[in-house]
C-alpha cells in the first residue's frame, strides 16, 4: 500500500472503521488485536504515507517453562 496518515493509522483498531469504502466491513485489525491480545500478544502498526506499513505480531513463546535451547 501507499501508507498511512497518522490521522488513519489512529483509528484502525476501532471495530468498523475501513479505508475501503462502502465494500468494506472494517473488521479485519480489531479482530487480529483482540485474537492477539488473548494469547499475551501485541500487534504494533508502523506506517508512513508515502512509503508503506509494516505490521508486526509479537506472540509469547509455545512453552514458558521449556529450557532454553543449550
């Protein structure tokens, strides 16, 4: 994509807000965030009109009490 204004990137977890037009359902980034954040994640959105947007998913690890690999 093109990226994304501060003004837009500000509301693209609100349930129902879309770029898309009338097509569009805007359902997409406040469902990732909440499947997400029930696992202990975050989601993190870096966007610069012009350039792109980058999205990063940041999950914790399968096991929390598995040992460290050696």
């Amino acid at each position: 994509g093109v990226g994304m204004s501060p003004a837009t990137l500000a509301q693209v977890y609100q349930p129902g807000f879309t770029t898309k037009g009338a097509g569009g359902q805007g359902l997409g980034l406040a469902a990732l965030d909440r499947e997400v954040a029930s696992y202990g994640g975050t989601v993190h959105i870096a966007s610069t009109v012009g350039v792109g947007t980058a999205v990063t998913l940041t999950l914790p690890g399968a096991c929390a009490n598995a040992a460290a690999p050696a």
